[in-house]
C-alpha cells in the first residue's frame, strides 16, 4: 500500500504528520505545565495587592511612536497615565515619526504633563523612533506601545514581577483585540485568545520569537549588549526577539497583563498586516536560519521555527496540490457536462457507506482537525475560563482557512521575490 | 546550550506514529471490507449466472419466459461502481483492485456468453452494449464513452452494458477481442448488434445505432458508472 504513494501523497502525509506532531507536542506541554500555569496566575495576583517597594522598583520608560495616529494617541496616552506605578518611576515619551495629521499637535498637547516627553523628528520607520526615545532614557526597563493601543490599570504592575527574576531580559503580555465590531475583528478576536495561549505555551518551552509592539518590556542592557532596534523587514518586534534568543537571553510572558490594540477592520487592512507579519517572519527566519534545527538553542531552534517554516512550505504546497485538483475536477466536470449534460445527483456516499473515503488521509484529517478544535477551546478556557465555542469560534473555523492562504501566498512571493512589504 | 526535554520529543513522535498507524490499520481494514463486499457480491452473481445456465440446460425446450433478468444488470452495475471507487481509493495499479477487476470482467463475459445463448434459444435477448477502454495509455475518448454509458444504464436500467479494460490479463478476454478483432489502437470500440464500433459515440449515435435502446423502460437513475475506466 505504501509503495503505491506519489509524490503528492508523501508531501500531504509530511505535512499532516509535522502539523499532527507539533499539535500533540503542545498537548503534552499544556499538560505538563497545567499545574505550575494555574500556580503563576496565583504568584501574580497577589502580587498586585503587595505595596510597592521604592528601593526595588525599577524605573520605567514607556516610548509611544506614531506616524499618523491622531484618532487613538489620546486614549493609547491616557490609558498609560492611568497605570498603577509610582508616578516618579514612570516616563512615556511620544515620538512623531513625521505625521502629516494632527499627531503632533495631539502629542504637544501631552508634553506639558510631568511624565511625558514629546518630540517630532523626520519620518524614517518605526524603528528609528524606538532608537531616538531609546537614546533620550535611562530607566532600567524600557518598553513600547504602539499608539493603536491600550494598556489595562494593572498590566505593568503585572509585568515588571517577572523582572524579579534576574535572568529574564524581555517580558511579554497578552494582547486582545480593543472593542471587536467588524467581522475581521471579531475573528481576530478570537485568533488573539488563542496567540496568548500559545504564547504562554512557547513562553513555557522557552522559544517566543515575537516580542510584540504594544508593550513588550525590556531590560535597558539589552539594547546596550545586543544593539538597538534594526528595519528587519518592518518587523522590528520579531527580530529583537530572535536576536535575543540566539543570544540565549530569557523572554517570558505574562498571560493575564492585558493590553488593548486596535486590529484592522477590513479584510484588505488585514491582508496588509498580515502579508507584512508572514513576509517579516520568513526574512528574519532566513537572517536568523542559524537557529534553525540547532539544538543549541532548544525548543525554538529545534521544534517551534522549523515547524512553523514546515507549516509555512505545507500550505504552499497544499494550495498548489488544491488548485491543481480543482482544476482537474473543473475539466472532468466540464468534459462530463459537455457530454451528457448536466444531471446532477446526491453523491454517492449518502446511499450506502461503501463510499465514505477511510484513506489514512481521512482519518488523520478528523483527529487533526479535533485537536485544533480542542487546542482552540482550550485556549478560550484559559483566557475567558469559558471553552462554550461562540460566534468568533464558528467564524474563525470557517472565515480564516479561506483568507489566510491569500496573505500566505503573497508574502511567499514576496519573499521569493525580495519586494518589500509596507506598513499600511 | 539550551535544555531540550528529550521525552516530550519522543512521546509526541510515538503519539504521532500511532495516530497515523491507526490510520493505516483502519484504512486497511476498511478497504478488506470493501474487497469483501465486492465479493459477496460476486458471489451472488456467480450463483445467479450458475442458476440461469442450470435452468436454461433444464429446460432446453421450455419456454423462454422463464428465462432472463434484469435484476442481475443492476447488480452487475452496482459490483463495478463499487469497484471503480476502490480503483480511485487505492489506485488501478493495486493488486487487490486488478484481482476484482479480473474477476468483474469474468462474470460479465459469463453474463454476456448467458445472454447470447438465451438470445439463440428465444429469439430475443437484453439490449446489450459491449465496450472496450484502455488505461494504458491517455485516453480523453474512452473518459467520454464512459460519461455516455454510464448515462445511458441511469435511463435505462434493463440496458446491459459490458465494459473490459483492453489491457486486463485475461485469457477468456483476449478470446473475445480476438472473435471481434478489437483493434487497440482504436479504442474506444464498441460492439452494439456484432459491429464494432471504434471512435467516441455520443448518446444520439448511440440511440440511432442501436434503436432497441429508445424501446427499453426508462427509470429514475439507482445506479451509476459503467466501468472502472
């Protein structure tokens, strides 16, 4: 039987066996670290109702760059002035990376109050404003927020316990989706819940490769060991990450320090995002390639990298095998047509259970397909304490598989091609 | 270096392998049953063929309306559907599909040899449409004429239609080309009244060559597909 398998099949059992394994792998480290998650999410609740300790609290510095944000500046600021921190261990300083809006006079507007250091400088790419408010701080730890988002009262108070520790370098938090109302949305905003899950999985095996915009917190030392923030193909936040972990510097992550971003709300803002993400992610990958199936680097050079690369090349290949079949059918269909004319009939399956297909592949699809149903309820249990599958679930089951492919494919192309992804 | 736990590593792959060995072992399972059922069916018809053969020697001068049925079309026509499934499940070259093939093709030159003997004895026989198709090589022809007769048995159930992949290793097969001259770099022949028809022939040739087909009872469609082609 195994000897009658083409080409096609040994690519759609690799894939199906890598995505299965990577599947099952997550499994077992949920379940391993069922136990000491539930302990952490204790550890930091009660740390938020310990008084805070000015010798040991360290001093923090929020930078805000923004380039046309003048509709959700006010709220990204306010929300940062609201947070519960010693008012003299917190700075935010705005960085105008050369808007044509009102961001600046918003920003200025700010600049009067005791925390907050505005500045305006000639637009040159998000990191180079992340570079010039990192130049003009001093605190301990240094962190970004992009100013399409929103921080909870209690996130940083959250985040900076993990600092205790003095290994750990980054630490990031749980994003969530700010006030979903287009369908977009509303599928993001269940594609979050399950990233902040996966998260904290990644987190556990030690191989988060994205250090994300909003909020992500630094120790100051790492720009001053490892260098300041690079292009890296608009995708500045997944490059420091890999810089870091090939420099074998801890990132944790925090799953209930929440912050508030505002995601695209049309499918072609979506795409622009996500062709820029995927894009991002395979050129860091191939900056970073060392990393990849090195042992030296555990988890993420060993199973997280390579079975995302894995994944990537699998949908590829899928898509290509999908549409050369649909192809196929579209002929016979219309050879059959053209012939006989067009008779159509139930298939056959629902007359007799002789023809329900029991190819491996099938089998393999139903248990791969429940067990991302399951990892996808699991993680709305973890971060709602509810898995009861809602409208998001039902449209992110159904929506996303088709969309994706259309983000995946381009930024293949544009990676294979080396054009340059944009920002918006 | 960084720690990397060894036995996550293994486990998943161990859980993985069993999954897909599951997979392996239900697909096989599944496909002995089908093999099963293809020759139960066989069976059945083997014993319906051997029933009519022994009626008709018992009853050489008896009369002709004991004779013949249709249903043993259908069941004809239900064991290749079920066959060509197999065929596109486990592919044409499988040993076990080309073992049933063979073993299709015999009941239907039995069934043939059956009708030919009624129709000497009585004068009057099953409409009956021979065809031959090739899978050794690209045959766009042969897809058609399968599209054609497979339409043709959905309208008319009573309507035999005998498919044979030229190519099968089947003496009993090979007698028949040769009585016909089959010709293979022709196909898709047909035989329809003891001409041989070579070429793509559409429902209306169909209907035109042999007039017959217009007079059989037409019937919402039980069964599909002619042939494994």
């Amino acid at each position: 039987m195994l000897s009658s398998l083409s080409a096609t099949d040994i690519i759609i059992y690799g894939f199906m066996f890598i995505s299965l394994y990577f599947q099952v792998f997550l499994v077992i480290t949920f379940l391993n670290r069922r136990k000491a998650l539930h302990a952490e999410h204790a550890v930091i609740s009660a740390h938020l109702i310990t008084p805070f300790n000015a010798a040991t609290t360290p001093s923090v510095a929020i930078f805000v760059p923004c380039f046309n944000e003048e509709k959700t500046l006010s709220g990204t600021i306010d929300s940062l002035l609201a947070l519960d921190y010693p008012k003299d261990k917190l700075s935010i300083t705005i960085v105008d990376d050369g808007s044509s809006d009102n961001t600046w006079s918003i920003a200025q507007s700010f600049a009067t109050h005791p925390q907050i250091n505005a500045f305006t400088k000639e637009n040159g790419g998000k990191h180079t404003a992340l570079n010039f408010a990192l130049a003009h701080t001093t605190a301990e730890i240094v962190g970004c927020l992009d100013a399409d988002s929103y921080v909870g009262k209690d996130t940083l108070r959250k985040l900076i316990r993990y600092f205790d520790d003095s290994e750990t370098m980054a630490v990031t938090p749980a994003l969530k989706i700010h006030n979903p109302s287009s369908m977009m949305q509303r599928i993001q905003s269940i594609e979050y819940k399950i990233g902040v899950f996966l998260k904290k999985l990644y987190e556990q095996l030690d191989a988060i490769h994205v250090t994300p915009g909003p909020f992500s917190l630094f120790r100051r030392r790492v720009f001053d060991e490892l260098g300041v923030y690079r292009k890296a193909h608009n995708t500045e936040d997944m490059e420091m990450a890999m810089r870091m972990q090939s420099h074998n510097y801890k990132i944790r992550n925090c799953a209930t320090a929440w912050v508030y971003t505002c995601g695209p709300k049309t499918l072609k803002k979506l795409y622009v995002q996500r062709v820029r993400w995927t894009y991002g992610f395979i050129k860091n990958t191939i900056d970073y390639r060392h990393l990849v199936l090195n042992p030296k680097y555990g988890n993420i050079g060993m199973i997280t990298i390579p079975t995302a690369c894995a994944g990537l090349l699998g949908i590829m290949a899928l898509l290509a095998i999908g549409f050369t079949n649909w192809i196929r059918l579209g002929f016979e269909k219309y050879e059959l047509w053209s012939t006989v004319g067009i008779n159509p009939e139930w298939p056959r399956l629902f007359h007799n259970l002789f023809y329900v297909r029991t190819s491996i592949l099938t089998f393999v699809s139903i248990i791969l397909l429940a067990l991302t149903v399951t990892l996808i309820l699991t993680a709305k249990k973890y971060v709602e304490g509810s898995a009861k599958p809602d409208i998001e679930f039902f449209l992110y089951i159904i929506v996303y598989p088709i969309i994706a492919p259309l983000w995946l494919m381009k930024s293949v192309y544009n990676a294979a091609l080396s054009k340059k992804t944009s920002w918006r | 270096m960084r720690p990397i736990d060894v036995k996550t590593y293994l486990l998943a792959f161990l859980i993985t392998a069993l999954v897909f060995g599951l997979g392996i072992a239900l697909n096989i399972h599944f496909n002995t049953k089908r093999a099963e059922s293809i020759r139960t069916i066989g069976d059945r018809i083997t014993i319906d063929i051997l029933s009519s053969e022994t009626q008709f020697d018992l009853l050489q001068e008896a009369s002709c309306r004991h004779l013949g049925s249709t249903a043993l079309s259908t069941e004809l026509g239900e064991l290749g559907n079920r066959l060509s499934f197999m065929e596109s499940e486990l592919s044409a070259n499988n040993d076990e599909v080309i073992h049933l093939k063979r073993y299709y093709s015999l009941l239907q030159l039995k069934d043939y040899v059956l009708m030919q003997r009624i129709e000497e004895k009585c004068a009057e026989a099953p409409v009956s449409i021979i065809y031959f198709y090739t899978n050794a090589r690209e045959c766009e022809e042969c897809k058609r004429q399968g599209f054609v007769l497979t339409y043709l048995r959905e309208q008319y159930p009573a309507l035999r239609v005998y498919s044979f992949d030229y190519d099968l290793d089947l003496s009993a097969l090979e007698t028949l080309t040769s009585i016909y001259n089959i010709n293979p770099d022709r196909l898709p022949a047909l035989i329809m009244n003891d001409d041989v028809y070579y070429g793509f022939r559409s429902i209306e040739d169909l209907e035109n060559l042999v007039p017959q087909i217009k007079t059989l009872k037409t019937m919402q469609a039980t069964t599909t597909a002619t042939s494994t082609q």
